[in-house]
C-alpha cells in the first residue's frame, strides 16, 4: 500500500514539474505580466506620461494606464473654522455663500454644565473639555457653529462617567453623543472572613 502511495505521488510530482517546463504559454503569461507590472510602475513613478500603450510596440494594447492626480485632502475655512460635511469644496473658492443657522455664545459651555447636572446629586462635578470648533454643514448653503466636547462627570461616590459629544455653540445643547460612555469607578472588595473563604 506504501509503494502505491510513493509511486502515485511520484508520478504526479513529475507530471506537474513537466507541465510547467514544457508549457510555452507559461513563459508567454509571465512576460506579459511583467511587461503590465513595469508598464504600471512607470505610470505610477511618473517617469511614463502615455495614457495608452502603442498597439503595435506592445501585445498589451487591452492595458489602459491611466496616471491618478495625488489625493489631496482639502481644508476649508470660514469664519475662523473648518468646514465639515459633504459639500465643503464647492465653498473652498470663498465665491459661495454660507449662512450661519446658530451665532456663537460665550457660555456655552455653563449652559452645558447646568444641563449635565440637573438630574444629578448636589456635589456632582461636571468637567467640559473642548476638542475642536467647527462648522458642520447642514443643507447646500447653511452650516452650524458645532464643539467637540469631552464631558466627564465626577460623582460624590467616586464613580466617574466620560463621553465625547458634539454640541451646539449657541445653546450649549448635546447634538450627538459618541464614542460610547465610559464608566469607572472605586471598586468594592469583596471582605474576606478568618476562614479564608468568599461568602
């Protein structure tokens, strides 16, 4: 049963190493990849400015190469802030117009805590963490004045809740919460008896 099994396998390893030594179509698909992978380093190095490969130079007249322009990401300012959400090239020339939909309040952030602590005990701390001011598009011309916030809440027992949420900069109101809420908080010890035993 042993030489049944040796000899098949030898038979076939054989059978496989003839099939790609003999086979010319083998030689032929590996130049012509080659030939598409040099084609396309050079497009992409730039060193290569034809778009389409010459038919009769080259058996690659199906390649197209086709030259990208660099992803550029584009920051939009106005105001003094930048713009976020979908639309915000056709405002990077300043030509369009944009209409705030909110002004921005000074005490946003107080009117933020006092809605924070209102369903909360008495010595509960809130603490606000501004992250970034921006205008967040709304519509093709509007935009909202938006903070991104780190609120952390400091309860009397220890315990601490943190979020992160976008808030609006005239009336301090939460737009969205993300991120998830984060809790901690002093952990309790389970007492341990003489005996040495959990109860």
């Amino acid at each position: 049963m042993k030489k049944k099994i040796t000899l098949l396998l030898f038979t076939l390893g054989i059978v496989f190493i003839l099939y790609f030594l003999l086979l010319p179509e083998h030689e032929q698909l590996a130049t012509q990849s080659s030939k598409i992978k040099n084609k396309v380093t050079a497009v992409l190095s730039g060193k290569d400015q034809d778009t389409v490969v010459d038919e009769k130079k080259d058996h690659l007249a199906p390649v197209i190469a086709i030259t990208m322009p660099p992803i550029e990401t584009i920051r939009v300012e106005r105001f003094g802030r930048e713009l976020l959400g979908e639309g915000r090239t056709l405002f990077a020339n300043n030509e369009r117009a944009l209409t705030l939909i909110n002004r921005y309040n000074e005490k946003w952030i107080e009117v933020l805590q006092e809605d924070q602590l209102r369903f909360h005990p008495h010595d509960t701390q809130v603490k606000i963490v501004p992250k970034q001011s921006y205008i967040q598009l709304e519509g093709s011309d509007k935009g909202r004045l938006v903070e991104d916030v780190l609120v952390t809440t400091h309860f009397p027992d220890g315990k601490t809740d943190t979020f992160m949420a976008k808030v609006d900069s005239e009336s301090g109101n939460i737009i969205e919460a993300y991120g998830g809420r984060i809790s901690e908080g002093p952990k309790a010890r389970t007492p341990l008896y003489p005996s040495g035993e959990l109860q």
